[in-house]
C-alpha cells in the first residue's frame, strides 16, 4: 500500500497542514470535513475555517465504513449523538449520505467549495484508500486539502528515535480556542440527522456511554477531580475498573477531546496536587502519573498502524503466518467454528470469560486487563487465529481505534515476534479479580447450574499445548522478524 500524502514539518500549525492563510481571497469557501473530531475545542480545521468569509462542516455517512467489517451500528449512533451536541452548541453541521468523493463534489458544486480542510486519520483499510481517492480528486479539482496532525501520530514517519519528544512537544503545544460559529453561507439546510433504520443498521440495544463534547468533558472532570483517585488499583478488576478507570476511550476515539485537552488537564490536575500537603493529594497525583502514560500508549500504538498498516491483517512476525486455523491458508474446520462462537456467546464454561463477553456485548466497553483475558484465551486455549475474533471484538468495542486495537490483538496472541508471551489462566484472573464471584454471577446467572456449560477445552492441557507451539516457534524466528523490532518496542 503506497504512503498518503504529507505534510510539510513547518511548526506553523496552518502551514504545516499545506494552508497558507496569505493565500485566502474573499470568495473563498472552506469545507471543513468532519471525521473522528467530533468537537469544537481544540480543532485545528474549525480554526482555519474562521480565517475564510465563507465556510460550512460536513459529516459524511460513508456507505464504506457501515460496510467494513469492524463498524457495528452502536459507533453509528454514537457518532450521530456526538454531531447532535455540536449542533446544539451551535454549528450546523450537514450530515451526508454517500461515498466522500461524491458528497465533497456536490459540495463543491451546491456551495461553491474551494479549500477542504480536515484532520489526518489513522484509521483501518478502507479509510486510506477513500484519503488516497479524496487526494485525487482535490488535486483534479484544483482544491487544496489541508490535512492537520490531531494526536500524537507522525505521517511518514522516518525513524521512531525520538519520536516520545516530538509526542510531548505537540501535547503541551497552545490549543486552538473553542470555535462559537462560522461564516457559513445564508442558504445553508441542515436536515434532521437520519436515524440508524433508515441507514440500514439495525438497533444495536446497548445503554451507550453519553457521547457528544459536553459529555466528554465531564468525563475528564470527574475522573480528574476524584474517580481517578484510585486508578492504579481500580485498573485490573472489572468491578473496580468501570468507574476508576477514564472512560474517556469513546471521546478519544471519536475526538470529541483532543488528546492535548486531555493531556494539559491531566497534568495540570497533577501538578497541582502534588503542591497540595496532604498525603492523599499527593497519593491522587501518583495514580494520575499512571493514567498520564497511557495517552502516550494510545499514540504509540495508533503511530505502529500508520508506520504498517498491513498489521490489521498480517501477522507481525511473518514466522507465525499459519501458525493458527483461521489464518491465511489455514481453513478453520467445524471444530474450531464451534470453539470461536463458544467464545463469541459467552458459553465457554470459563466463568470469568465468559462473564467478559457478555458484559461487553452489553455496554460497549472492558476493561484492559480484560480484554487481554479474552484475546489470550481465544489465542491460546482455543488455539483461533487473532483477525476473526478482532473483527469481532472491534465492533462490540464502542472505543474501536484501529491501531490500538490490531496491534494489542497481535501483542495478546503472541504474533508481533517479541513480545513476551503472556498466557493468562481464566481460573487465576477470577480468583484474583472476582473473588466473591459478583461479576460472575451479573452476567452469568446460570454459574453453578447444570444450565452452565461444560469448559470447551481442559484448561490446563490446553496452555501446555499452546505453549509448547509457542517457545518452538520462537527458536524457528527468522531475521525478517528482527527487522520488524523496533515497531513494536
Ligand atoms: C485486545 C485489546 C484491544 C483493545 N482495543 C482498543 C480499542 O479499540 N480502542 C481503545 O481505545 N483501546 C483499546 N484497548 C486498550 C484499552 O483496553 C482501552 O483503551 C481501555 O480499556 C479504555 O478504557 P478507559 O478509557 O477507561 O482507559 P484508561 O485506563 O482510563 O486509559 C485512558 C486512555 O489511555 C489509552 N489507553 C489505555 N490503555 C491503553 C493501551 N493498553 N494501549 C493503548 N492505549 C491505551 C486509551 O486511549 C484510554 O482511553 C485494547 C486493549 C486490548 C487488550
């Protein structure tokens, strides 16, 4: 797959993205492309497009993104929610239907549309080929495309040396102010936004998390003012992890938060209470320090997908092509069908994984250390190649982001070649996290009835086998592997 284009590494944030504001002229519109940025604060492109006399949002329902195999209605809905907040905050956003191409040419024609002003995205297969289409058609067009840098990802990355410098250097840049309107034209018809049936998606019935900008922000508040006290223990159970942790995992995807919005706040809350006297002040910044290094990981591994975007299909470490049913060349038989959808339903026999599953296809989200569980047991113990139950856990994800996502599925199932292998036992992560079995016993009321399935496999034969597949694979690792390293250290 051939780079998409890039932008020049000028520090101006406009000039940088290819938009010389000298160059504007008074019968100039701008056409500001919605995608996952769904905010005003912190938007580089809104920003641009207040230098414009005449300038109008678009978000585009792509025909291409509900087709892709990852999209699940509940990232529909949640988008639509979130352009709903923007307009009730005051920028009528139009809302089209159809493939980006098409809508940005009748843009251009209905409104007379001559600069497209968007934020780069890193985003599965299908998006780099609608930018490479869109780029084509914005240069047949005579339309300059000004594509700004919205997270900590570099386009056309060279080296990762130093890359953790040039993170910190955009994440404590100046923000851009919060956009209150544009210059759009007089004429302008914002429809009603178009509900899921009427797309063709059907209902997806899960209590989303509130989603828009506003809800974004008081997100981040709460957690920063006191859900975040405890975040380092809270992490790991899924009792604790549902309120300790961010929640923030929708907006970012979505952009409804800037990663620097977040970034700045976070350490602000740090510095001022580490200044504070009290012990548990200072205790609250520790916990925060933590959460803080993970905005870096959400970048660092969106940064992995825009360096080799083949990772969402093939496997790091191409000694472990075939490795697995289910990967390219090896069919996976009725055994291994039945084992997958145990899995996808919840009906293993494993409690704890089975209890995971569920939760997730109910509310949209799990927590890390829990994801982790399900991906290493479909790896390891049902021995299942990581693309299908990947297509599968993106769309019940409601924070599906490509890069993090195909890259921690390659981590959990041993795949990137280097990674240490961690195979987690099903019985210990309930002990350990479930004690009392209360997360059990909510998603899984049948626990401890012959109503509850048998286990699909014995556990403990299983990891053997798994691990024996894996240590030999290591020992066969080639020298294209190695060349590979420095993607994933
Ligand atoms: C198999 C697997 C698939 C995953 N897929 C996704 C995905 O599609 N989208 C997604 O946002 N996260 C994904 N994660 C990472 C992680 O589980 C979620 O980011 C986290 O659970 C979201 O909840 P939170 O916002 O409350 O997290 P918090 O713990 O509060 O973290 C704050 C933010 O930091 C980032 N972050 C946290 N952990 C990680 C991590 N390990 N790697 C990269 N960034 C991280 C996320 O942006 C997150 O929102 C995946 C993890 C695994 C094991």
């Amino acid at each position: 797959m051939s780079p998409r284009p890039s932008p020049s590494p000028n520090r101006n944030p406009f000039l940088a993205a290819g938009l010389d504001p000298s160059t504007i002229t008074a019968t100039d519109t701008a056409l500001v492309w919605l995608k996952r940025d769904l905010r005003l604060a912190d938007h580089a492109p809104l920003s641009a497009a207040q230098g414009f006399s005449r300038a109008l949002a678009v978000f585009i329902i792509e025909p291409a993104w509900l087709a892709s195999p990852e999209c699940d209605a509940s990232h529909v809905a949640f988008a639509l929610d979130c352009v709903e907040d923007l307009r009730q905050q005051g920028l009528p956003v139009l809302v089209r239907f159809g493939e980006a191409v098409a809508v940005l040419q009748a843009l251009r024609t209905e409104h007379g549309v001559t600069h497209l002003l968007s934020h780069e995205e890193t985003g599965p297969c299908w998006t780099w080929e609608r930018d490479k289409a869109v780029a084509a058609w914005c240069r047949a067009q005579g339309v300059p495309w000004a594509e700004f840098a919205q997270t900590g990802v570099v386009r056309r990355l060279r080296s990762r040396n130093g890359w953790a410098g040039r993170w910190q250097a955009r994440m404590d840049a100046p923000q851009h102010g919060a956009v209150t309107g544009l210059p759009c034209p007089a004429d302008l018809a914002v429809h009603a936004l178009p509900r899921l049936g009427e797309l063709g998606l059907p209902p997806h019935g899960k209590p989303l998390q509130a989603a828009g900008e506003r809800a974004g922000r008081q997100t981040l508040d709460s957690f920063l003012r006191h859900r975040g006290s405890d975040y380092r223990r809270s992490l790991s159970s899924p009792l604790t992890a549902e309120n300790g942790c961010s929640r923030l995992s929708p907006h970012l995807a979505f952009g409804t938060l800037s990663m620097r919005t977040v970034h700045q706040a976070t350490e602000a809350r740090i510095a001022a209470l580490s200044a504070s006297p009290q012990a548990s002040d200072r205790a609250f910044a520790h916990a925060l320090r933590g959460f803080a290094g993970r905005l870096r990981w959400h970048c660092h591994f969106m940064q992995k997908l825009e360096d080799e975007p083949a990772i969402e299909w093939r496997n790091f470490a191409r000694s472990a092509d075939g490795l697995r049913p289910g990967d390219e060349g090896v069919p996976m038989v009725a055994a291994d069908e039945e084992r997958l959808a145990a899995w996808r339903e919840g009906r293993t026999g494993f409690p704890m994984v089975d209890a995971c599953m569920r939760s997730l296809r109910a509310t949209g989200w799990l927590n890390f250390r829990m994801r982790a569980l399900l991906v290493s047991f479909a790896a390891y113990h049902l021995w299942l190649h990581w693309r299908a139950p990947g297509l599968f856990l993106a769309r019940q994800f409601l924070d599906f982001e490509a890069g993090i996502h195909w890259s921690q599925m390659q981590m959990q199932s041993g795949t990137t070649g280097i990674n240490t292998l961690r195979i987690y036992s099903p019985t210990k992560q309930l002990q350990d996290h479930d004690p009392q079995r209360v997360f059990v016993r909510r998603w899984v009321p049948e626990w401890g009835t012959d109503a509850y399935p048998a286990p699909v496999v014995d556990e403990r034969v299983a990891a053997q086998a798994a691990k024996e597949r894996m240590y030999g694979l290591r020992k066969t690792q080639d020298a294209r592997d190695s060349l590979q390293r420095d993607l994933f250290e």
